[in-house]
C-alpha cells in the first residue's frame, strides 16, 4: 500500500489540493509571462511610433496580412491594447499571490499533519 494511503482523509486532501493550487500557480505564471512578452512588445511598438514623423508610411498586421494604416490609429490602438495588458498583468498577480498565499497556509497545514508527534502522521 501507498504512503498517502495510510494518511487520514483530511491530509489526502489537503495534498490533493496542494497539488492542485500548484498546478493553478504554474498555469497563471506561465499567463503572466506571455502577457509581459506581450506588453514589453506593445511598448516597444509604441516607443517605435513616437520616432516617426506623422507622414511616415506604417503598416499594421492583420491576421497574415500587412495594411497600410496612420500612425494615430495605429498609436491609439496600441495605447488601448497597453491599457488592457497592463490590467490583466495586475489580475494576474493578485491571483498569483493568492495562490501563493493558499500553497504556503497548506504547506504548514500539511507539515503539521504530517510532523512525528502529530495523531494525522503517518499509520504504520
């Protein structure tokens, strides 16, 4: 029989949930790392933009195609995709530091369970 067998309803399932907040926690980091590569090429652009004249000739890619457009349209609209970068930059930590906060609260929950002298250590 399994070590996590032996241990008692309640610490199974505060390893199964542990072990699903870790999952969380990596798939909202793995988000948040996207967003930010998203982000610093959007400011990129948008720096980019503030070097060219109003004249200057400026294509925006649409699916697979490029499209002639101006340069306030194009500045606007990587403004609004900035705004909304950032927004979901900041959800995304909240939820990373809750998360984060729920794996730390159930680590100590769990070592407790689980420390020699503890009556929900381990049943040999």
């Amino acid at each position: 029989m399994s070590d996590i067998q032996q241990l008692p309803p309640q610490v199974q399932e505060r390893l199964l949930r542990l072990q699903q907040v870790q999952r969380n926690l990596q798939t909202i980091l793995t988000q948040k790392q996207q967003v930010e590569l998203e982000l610093t090429e959007t400011e990129q652009a948008i720096t980019e933009l503030g070097t060219m004249t109003r004249e200057s000739v400026i294509y925006k890619s649409i699916g697979s195609l490029l499209v002639k457009s101006k340069k306030a349209k194009v500045e606007a609209d990587l403004k609004e995709r900035k705004e909304i970068l950032d927004t979901r930059v900041e959800v995304l930590a909240k939820q990373e530091e809750r998360l984060r906060s729920q794996m730390n609260q159930l680590q100590t929950k769990l070592k407790r369970d689980l420390s020699p002298g503890s009556s929900s250590a381990i049943k040999r």
